[in-house]
C-alpha cells in the first residue's frame, strides 16, 4: 500500500516548496587512521553538502551520528567543520520563516533563533540534526559534539531530551510561502528505556493548536528500527499518526524510496549511512540521499545515489553447495583456488558499480577507480580445509581496501534456547566462535548479583559503559560523586540530628533502588514559556472534564533531583496542570468555540543588513500555539511487546 500524498502531482511552485536535502549516519571519523580508508567518511559528508549546496535546497536535515566518536578528533573535526563551512555559508537568503521560539528546542537560552537568523553569520543553507548514538552527550556538562557545533553557528541541534523517563517533544514551526513544517526531533535514547518511557505514556508531543490540518508533521528519530529484542527497538506502532513523514536514522542500510504504514499513515524513509562500518549485508546496498519536496501536505522523494562512496561487495559461499569440490581429506587446494576466483569476481563487480554510480561523466573513465571492499562469508562445515584468513587476504593487497580480512570462514550456524520465554538465540558469532561478552552485560550481570547499598545500580552500571564504550574517564568519578552528594544534602535538607543520624541512613540505604537518576530542571517547564498556551490530551481523562476548553501550563518550581524519604513509600504528587478530555475519535482536532490570545514573542532589535545584501530573517511577529498529546492511544499499544516485570531498564 502506498500513501496517497506521496509522489503525488502538484506543481511544483518554487514559492511554496520547501526542499530539504535528507542523509543520516555520516560517522565522519570513521577508520581515519587507516591508510586506504582513512578519508572516506570526509569525502562523502562533503559531497553530501556540495549537493545541497548545487541544488539550492532550502535546509540540510540529518538524521544523528554525524561523528564516529564520542569524542572526535581534531581532524574529525576540522574535517566537518570546513565542509559545512564551504557549503552552507553564502550570500543566498534563506526563505524559511520561522514560526516557534526555538530556545526549547536548541536547549541555549543564549542562543534563541535558528543560525540564519543570526545577523552576524551568512547562511545560505541551515543544518538541522539531532544527535545519534555514537555523539550523544557525555562527561561534565553533558555536552554532545554537536553542542560545538551549534555554537559555531554552523548546525541547529535540536531534539535533546534531558529526560529519559518524561520526554516532550517540542516541533520546530517553520514556513515558505503557504507551506507549513512541523519538525520534530528526537534524538537517541537507549532502546529499552524509551521503549519503556513510550509504553508508560511518558513520550509527548506538542502540536501547533491553530490550523492543524495545513502542517506537514516530519519526525527525525535514530533508534533501533528492526527489533532485535522484544523491546531494543522503537516500533512504529508507537509513533502517533499524525506525523506525515519520518526520517529513520541508525540503520544503515539505505531504504531512500520509503516505506508507507498504512495503520498508522505515515511514510517512513531510512538513508542509511553514507560510509561503510561494518563488512555486512546491510552495508552492501548502494548509498543515497535524497531531497523532500514538501508542498502543502504533498511530497515526493528526489533520491540521488552519492558517486564517492567506496563500492562494496559481499558474498556468501556453502563450500557443501560447490560441486566442483568434493568433500574430502585432502581438498585445500581447490578450495583456495575457488575462494581466489571469487575474489577475482568479487573485484569486478566492484569496479563496475563504482561506474555505474558515476552516471554519463565521461572524466571518470580515466580514473583510478577506488580500492573496493571485498568480504567473503565461507561455510566450511563438512571436512573442508581452509587456509589462514590473514594469509588469504594478504593475496589482495593493493587490489582490496580491507586486505587483512576478505574472507570469513565459519562453521553452520549453532542455537540455544533460553530459559526465558523459549526464546532461540543465535550463540555463535561469525568467525565461528562464541560471542563476546559486552560489557553492559558482564556489568548487568554482576550488579544483579551484588547489589550495591549507596548507589543505584543502573546508574552506576551506565557510567562503566560511558567510561568503555565512550572513553569517558571521569563518568564513573562523576557518578560517585554526585550520588553520594546528593545523599548527604538529603540529610541535611532533613535536619537530621546525631541521635537519628543512624537510622535515617538505614532508611536512605533502604531506598536507594527507588531514587531516580540524576535530573535537570522539569522539562515540561523550560519547554513552555509562560507566554505560550498548550492543551493537553488523554485517552485516560475523566468523562466530566470539560471538552474543548485551553489549559496553560504552569511553569512549577524545580524541585530536587531526590524526594523526601519516610519510613513508607515515596508518595509523586500529581501535576499542577488541569487536563481536558477530549470525544474519542477528536483527540488531535483543535476546539471550534475557544477563542485564544496569541502568545508574545521577543523580537530582536533590528539590524541594518547583512553584509553584500544578505536578507535578514526577522522571527515571525505571530505566534502559533501548541497542544500537548499523550505518546499513544491504549488501542495502539502492542500488549505482546510489553517488558515483562524482570525486564532490567538502565537509565541513560
């Protein structure tokens, strides 16, 4: 089934149509020590910018891990940095009016406006993108890299979510011409906690309460996309149906035409990444961006394959399905002389995808083509001798990118059945051995069996995982001392006296595995000014709330990152918000008989120009207010999916 309103006819009118070129997974930094391999991330993320920049296109949107590392080099770095500079700054000006307060959205309060409205900077094309898993934020300050991006002036991160249990999603409201874009961002978050955050109806999202059926809703998501466990993936059940439009970061295989869910009316594209990192299938499909034509609520997908990616090929060989070679003592030699032709093959299958990609460009005949990257994934099972692997490989040195690892050899696959809900796991990996432990699950497994008494276990176990996976040296110092400080100021705030001092730690100690992690000031505050109005839906509201009628939201006090702890429970006090209910079936329509005040913006004070003429965006003098939805309705939940009660979440 296809949706209706994509690659629907429309004319094209070049006033009203935002263009916005979309790619995700850039890695830059990816293997840059590596000889062969070493530029590949930086050539691509520049091609990608130089297509936007050669097709005008009205914004960049990308879809998280636009680094490799955590913590990039400075040539990593540098690298990004001189391409967004090189691409995305001119005398263009650009035509998208911005409709919103984006301090929400940017998380700087310094920093209130989208670049392009900053008159001290020409930019010609904005960069919007979240952040992925390989750049999320870490260490003092939680800063991603992107946040040093975003104070460059050169990208707008948005889609932070400072709360992994109480996420509120805030849109970006932008405009050309009588095209209206809601778009939405939300960054990664480890899978089993926002599966869990979703299931428990902790995942909002604001709409624009005016006009609702003229904007076009596009959500930027980078989580687990196919599900690997029950719940280490976002389904898209979970995503609400108002959305038009999302764009799936994480995933690396390139899915650019789309895929359209008719239960829930969306139309779902997956880049992929613009860089091999891995020797898998996924890897092997050719790499593509593409550009979004939104034109009203219509829109259809121009995709455009990139010509510097390094051509891929993979194969997979049953040594027992080749009949030219007889299972037998003795059979070596034909195995390698047969593994050798297919390398042979392999390589020119390569050399012709590379100028398949480089389309009726008459200067690329004469090139050197690039290295490709070869893998073999041979089945041996049955008798059959194998050569080293490294050995082989080195067979291919100055003909492949990857000439210590061609070829794979593994034994048939071998399953176990866990305990738990019979489940089939596959136990052996593909060089034929036992998966590695990772280190999440030898830190899971040990917490669970040596239960800490001062700190919470999750936590703690997250820190080890930023101080290996991350480099985070100081996460673990970090999360010591903050837990034990706030314990003590617990105390203190108590009043606790020497006579009950002993006590008042044993129930401390008692209730650690209910204190929650470290928080920020409530999201839900710093995400409603006081001058913008919010309704607020739910399926689960009483039947004699007034239907219809507006709400604002109360900016609450910060409270402190612990609650007070008696001898009984912890007792959350319910929000100071009042909520309406809606009629079923009318849970994203806008009242008919509310008349609404518009919210006040804060204009800035007016400029003389850019510099050579450049236009100067000024924020839009209206106001569009936004209405507050719960993450699902209780229909769309799939109970199947649902964490059991020993399901382990680990905070972020």
């Amino acid at each position: 089934m296809t949706n209706e309103r994509q690659n629907a006819p429309f004319n094209d009118q070049e006033s009203n149509t935002i263009r916005i070129l979309i790619a995700s997974d850039n890695h830059v930094g990816y293997a840059e020590k590596d000889p062969v391999r070493g530029n590949d991330s930086f050539v691509s993320f520049d091609e990608i910018l130089t297509i936007a920049r050669e097709k005008e296109v009205d914004m960049v949107l990308l879809g998280g891990d636009i680094f490799h590392d955590n913590r990039p080099s400075r040539k990593a770095f540098y690298q990004a940095l001189r391409s967004l500079r090189l691409n995305c700054l001119g005398d263009k000006p650009c035509e998208l009016e911005l409709l919103s307060d984006t301090s929400v959205t940017t998380g700087d309060t310094a920093i209130c406006s989208v670049n392009y409205q900053d008159p001290n900077i020409n930019v010609a094309i904005p960069v919007f993108s979240i952040h992925g898993n390989h750049d999320d934020p870490s260490g003092d300050g939680r800063y991603s890299a992107l946040d040093i991006l975003q104070v460059t002036g050169l990208v707008n991160y948005f889609g932070r979510v400072p709360e992994n249990d109480n996420i509120t999603i805030s849109p970006i409201l932008l405009q050309k011409g009588s095209t209206k874009l809601a778009l939405y961002g939300l960054s990664n978050v480890r899978d089993q906690r926002l599966y869990h955050s979703f299931r428990e109806n902790k995942v909002k999202f604001l709409r624009p309460d005016l006009y609702q059926e003229e904007w076009f809703n596009l959500l930027v998501v980078h989580q687990n996309h196919a599900a690997h466990t029950e719940t280490s993936y976002l389904p898209e059940s979970f995503i609400q149906d108002f959305y038009d439009f999302v764009l799936w970061g994480h995933e690396h295989e390139c899915i650019i035409d789309g895929t359209y869910n008719p239960m829930q009316k969306f139309t779902v594209v997956q880049p992929g990444s613009s860089v091999a990192t891995s020797l898998s299938p996924g890897e092997t499909v050719p790499k593509h961006c593409g550009i979004l034509h939104i034109t009203g609520r219509d829109f259809f997908m121009e995709k455009i394959r990139l010509r510097t990616v390094r051509p891929f090929v993979m194969k997979d060989i049953v040594l027992s399905e080749v009949q030219s070679i007889p299972p037998m003592v003795d059979n070596k030699r034909e195995v390698l002389t047969y593994l050798i032709s297919q390398v042979e093959e392999a390589i020119e299958e390569a050399n012709q995808q590379w100028l398949e990609a480089q389309g009726d460009d008459p200067a690329v005949l004469n090139e050197k083509h690039p290295l490709p990257l070869i893998r073999l994934r041979v089945d041996y099972t049955g008798g059959y001798q194998t050569e080293n692997p490294q050995r082989f490989s080195n067979r291919f040195v100055g003909r492949v990118a990857n000439a210590t690892d061609v070829v794979l050899f593994h034994l048939k696959r071998k399953y176990t059945r866990t305990k738990k809900n019979n489940e089939v796991v596959d136990n052996v990996g593909e060089d034929g051995k036992i998966n590695a432990l990772r280190v999440e699950s030898l830190v899971n497994e040990y917490l669970k069996k040596n239960q800490l008494e001062c700190l919470p276990g999750n936590v703690l176990g997250q820190a080890v995982i930023n101080f290996v996976e991350k480099d985070d040296k100081d996460a673990i110092k970090e999360c010591v001392e903050d837990h034990l400080s706030k314990q003590i100021n617990l105390l203190v705030k108590k009043r606790v006296t020497e006579e009950n001092l002993e006590e008042e730690i044993k129930t401390l100690v008692k209730n650690i595995p209910q204190l929650s992690t470290s928080k920020r000031k409530e999201y839900e505050s710093m995400a409603t000014p006081a001058s913008t109005s919010f309704r607020v839906t739910s399926p689960d509201m009483d039947e004699d709330k007034t239907s219809g009628s507006p709400v604002r939201l109360e900016e609450n006090e910060e409270k402190d990152d612990f609650q007070e702890l008696n001898h009984a429970e912890p007792s959350s006090q319910p929000p100071k918000t009042t909520k309406t209910r809606n009629l079923p079936g009318s849970m994203f329509q806008k009242s008919a008989s509310t008349k609404r005040t518009p919210a006040k913006t804060n204009t800035p004070k007016k400029t003389s120009g850019r510099t050579q003429g450049k236009r100067v965006n000024k924020p839009a003098e209206k106001s569009t207010q936004l209405m507050m939805t719960q993450s699902f309705n209780s229909s769309q939940k799939p109970g199947s999916q649902y964490l059991d009660d020993d399901d382990e979440i680990l905070d972020d």
